[in-house]
C-alpha cells in the first residue's frame, strides 16, 4: 500500500518536538511511519505506512495545531490556473463539501502567503458554488494546505477529525477590562481542552476556583467574567478592577504551600517553576481533593521538551490513585510552555 502523508502545523521552532510526538504516537497505536521537517517551517509532514488501529486526532496532540492528511499534493501548479486541478480532485471525490479553508503555516515564509490563501481561497469558493459542491449539511470540509502560491495539499476531512479553527489558530479579541495579555492563554484552554458541554457544565456562575500564582489578574479575570468566585494567591499586587468585583479574595502566600480549606471546582496555576515541581503539585491537588479539575501551565526548557512532558505525565499519574483524564495542547497564546488540563477521568 503506497504511503499516506499527514501535514501537521505546529508553533515555529516546535518541530521536533512534533516529529517526535506524532512518531510516538503513530507506533503506540500499532501504526508505523516517520516525521519529516525542517528546522522553523511550522509543519511536520508525517509519512504513514502502516495505519494506526486508532487514528491519530489533533484533539489528542499536544505540539500539533492542526492535521490534515494528504489525498494529493500539486508541487507545480500552474499560475495561469490553480483552480482547475483542485476543483476536478474534489469533484472527483464526490464528496459534498461545508466549506474550504486554504491554510498556511504560522511561519515567516506562511506569513508570506497570508495574501495569497485569502485571496485564493475565495476564488476556490466561488467555482466550487458554481459546480454546486457545497452543502451546508456536509460534515466535510476541503483544506488547502499552501506551501508556496504554486505547491499546494489537498485534504479533505471531516469537522470531528481537524481544528474547528484555520490553522488551528483561535483568534482571540483581547478583552480590554481584563489587566494582563496572558488572560487569553486560559481562554483559549478553555476553548481547547474543553468541549462545549464541559464548558457548560464545568463554568457555572457561583463555583469556586483557586488562582495560584495569579497576579495580575488575567487568569482570574476568566473566572470573574462568569461569575465564578476566585481566591488568588499570590504575593504580588492584583489589578484594582478585580477586587472590585467583589468576588476575588486575594491570598498573599507561597502557591505551593497553600491549602485550601474546602474542595473547590477549580484550580489553575501559572506560577513560573520547575515543570516536575508543577506537575507534582498538581497531582497531589488531585489525589486529596482540593480541586475537582485543574489548568496548568508547564513552562518547558529549550531543549528536550518532548522527554520533560512525558516525565511530567508520568509522575502525575504514579502520584494518583485513579486514572487520570490529562488533556495538553501547545496553545497560540503560551510562549515556551504547554497548557494542560487534568481531572479524575
Ligand atoms: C506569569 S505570572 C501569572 C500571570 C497571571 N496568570 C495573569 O494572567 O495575570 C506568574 C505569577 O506567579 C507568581 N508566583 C511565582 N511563584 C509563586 C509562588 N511560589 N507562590 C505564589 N505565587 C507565585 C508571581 O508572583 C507572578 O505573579
């Protein structure tokens, strides 16, 4: 059986890390396979040559942002003429299509083409409306991967299977009330790591969480704007609009010291540290109790990120009596870290 070829898009300069993860991956579902990238282009392209017994699910990725596998690849296209090839492929497949997204990588050579994929991508439009492809019921979607103006994948997958974004890139509008830029990072957890039910459920005005490491206030904003009362501890000062509110008590003491004095609903930390002593941490707010669910961040070193994860991982689940549910993504809004999300599966 002839290869099949995966594009993942992940943060610049985090493709080895991707490689590794998604090679990981691939073999610990009895796939098998190799990862190609180049340093700072902001994809990995995973060859395929046995198939997974499950597959793989940018749900369930930690450095991947989006995943798209390949049906064909044009490495030539012709400028006079890019939307005759694709438009025939899709036709061809007979599928009904959502929609199409022309996608490129989050790199200074994707930035590039910005122009290009918005431009392109209407024109993709218009002719697949007129060859009557689309169906707002289709549960399909075409992606156009753009490596340059005249080298483009083509993938067509469902809405379950990829990112519900471009790119796998949420763009958030900053609140302006909120008083620190890292407010988006848990925002954007939230929209990740949960579902919407669980957003729902789990988001409810009059819970209680738990902000460690919580000045100025970003990640302590998120919980205020739903009504959820937040006790920030922290040594440093919170913006003055918060405690305004009414609803944050603000704890001056060491976030790994700190016990709460009854179960809350939520606790998340952003506290910059060793990520082993995070993690640890963390777990051992699972396994008494304190929190029902909890958000972190792992600020990981320059090198060795993938093998730092996995030992953090490790230690959380020895450090627990029960299965734990760890959800991880390497978010837009983090810098050298990854967000996670963990509770009692
Ligand atoms: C990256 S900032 C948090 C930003 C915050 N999440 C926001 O959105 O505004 C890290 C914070 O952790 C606090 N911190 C670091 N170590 C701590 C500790 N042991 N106990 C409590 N706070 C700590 C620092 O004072 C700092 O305010």
């Amino acid at each position: 059986m002839a290869d099949v070829r995966l594009i993942a898009l992940t943060r610049t300069g985090f493709e080895p890390e991707c490689a590794q993860e998604l090679e990981h991956e691939l073999a610990a579902r009895g796939g098998s396979g190799y990862a190609q990238t180049r340093r700072d282009c902001g994809f990995v392209v995973l060859h395929v040559h046995d198939a997974p017994q499950r597959k793989l699910r940018v749900g369930e990725l930690i450095f991947v942002r989006q995943l798209l596998p390949v049906r064909v690849s044009f490495d030539a296209l012709d400028t006079k003429d890019r939307v005759g090839p694709i438009l025939a492929e899709a036709k061809a497949s007979g599928v009904m299509l959502s929609d199409v997204w022309v996608e490129t990588a989050d790199s200074p050579d994707g930035e590039q083409l910005r122009g290009f994929a918005r431009s392109f991508e209407s024109a993709m439009a218009t002719a697949l409306k007129r060859e009557k492809r689309f169906d707002a019921r289709s549960t399909h979607r075409l992606h156009l991967f753009a490596h340059s103006g005249t080298h483009i994948d083509v993938s067509i997958a469902t809405h379950a299977e990829t990112a519900p974004w471009k790119g796998g890139i949420p763009r958030l509008r900053f609140p302006s009330e909120a008083p620190s830029r890292s407010t988006l990072k848990l925002e954007e957890a939230f929209l990740v790591l949960l579902d919407n039910e669980e957003r729902e459920r789990w988001l409810q005005a009059g819970m209680t969480a738990i902000d460690l490491g919580a000045c100025p206030g970003g990640w302590t904003y998120q919980f205020t704007r739903r009504s959820i009362r937040t006790i920030a501890v922290d040594n440093g000062a919170m913006a003055e609009s918060l405690m305004a509110t009414g609803i944050v008590d603000h704890l001056r003491a060491d976030g790994f010291r700190y016990q709460p004095n009854k179960a809350v609903e939520w606790m998340v930390c952003d506290m910059v540290e060793q990520p082993i002593k995070v993690a640890e941490r963390m777990a051992t707010w699972l396994r008494e109790g304190w929190c029902r669910r909890t958000i972190f961040n792992l600020k990981l070193p320059m090198k060795k990120r993938w093998p730092e994860v996995q030992r953090c991982f490790a230690a959380m689940r020895a450090d627990v009596p029960f299965e734990l549910d760890l959800r991880a993504k390497q978010l837009y809004h983090d810098r050298e870290e990854i967000t996670v999300f963990a509770t009692r599966a």
